[in-house]
C-alpha cells in the first residue's frame, strides 16, 4: 500500500514497480520512456485496465442498443524501482534530460520542448 497517492507501486508483469504515470497514450509513452531509460530506469509498460462500464439500462421491446465508442488504449508506465517516486524525481532535480538538461515540471508535462531550469518552477 502507496504511503501517499504520490508514492505508488503495484506490480506489472509479474515485477513490483513504481508507478510513473497511469492511463497514458502510446504517445506518453514513449516520451516518458524515452527520459527514465535515460536516467537508467528499467521500464515497464502494461495496457492500462478498461474504465468500469456504468450498469446498462432496460431496453423498452423492439428498441436497438446505444453504440459505445472502445475507450482509447491506455497504459500504465512503472520502473523497477519500486521507491521511484515523479515528483520527488522532478523537484529533487534527479532526472535529467537527453539533451543535458533537467527535467522540469513542465517537460515532465511536455508543455515545453526543453528542461530549462534559469527561472524557478514557481516565478513562472
């Protein structure tokens, strides 16, 4: 059991891992792979369960069945490392990006190209 929603661990693949981020596009995916390999993180990713379907309603004789949209693939990212911890990782500035740079908040977010670490994350 996680001490706090920030620290989870589960176990993925048979391996107790700690979790990086949960429900991710194969897009999301490969970034963040991309950097905790990087930081020489042993990667694990495992499709992500489907949301729980609401209960189906009675249907009236005679009436069709709604269509359902499939819900999009999403994964679940984890590391080897069941103490990995993302927000301890960003703002105790331990991972580092391929570029030579830090991972900041916001490349972690990818709401920016580049780790630039000048100007504090809380004077932006």
């Amino acid at each position: 059991m996680p001490i706090n929603k920030n620290h989870e661990f589960e176990e993925l693949d048979g391996v107790k891992c700690g979790i990086a981020e949960k429900n991710a596009s194969a897009e999301r995916v490969s970034f963040l792979k991309k950097i905790l390999e990087y930081n020489h993180f042993t990667v694990v990713v495992v499709p992500s369960p489907p949301p729980k379907a609401a209960p189906a309603a009675k249907l009236a004789e005679g009436e069709a069945a709604p269509v359902t949209e499939a819900p999009p693939a999403t994964f679940t990212v984890g590391v080897t490392d069941y103490t990995f911890n993302p927000i301890n990782a960003i703002f105790g500035r331990q991972l580092k990006t391929p570029d030579g740079g830090l991972v900041t908040q916001a490349y972690w977010y990818q709401q920016e190209s580049s780790g630039k670490d000048e100007v504090p994350y809380y004077e932006r």
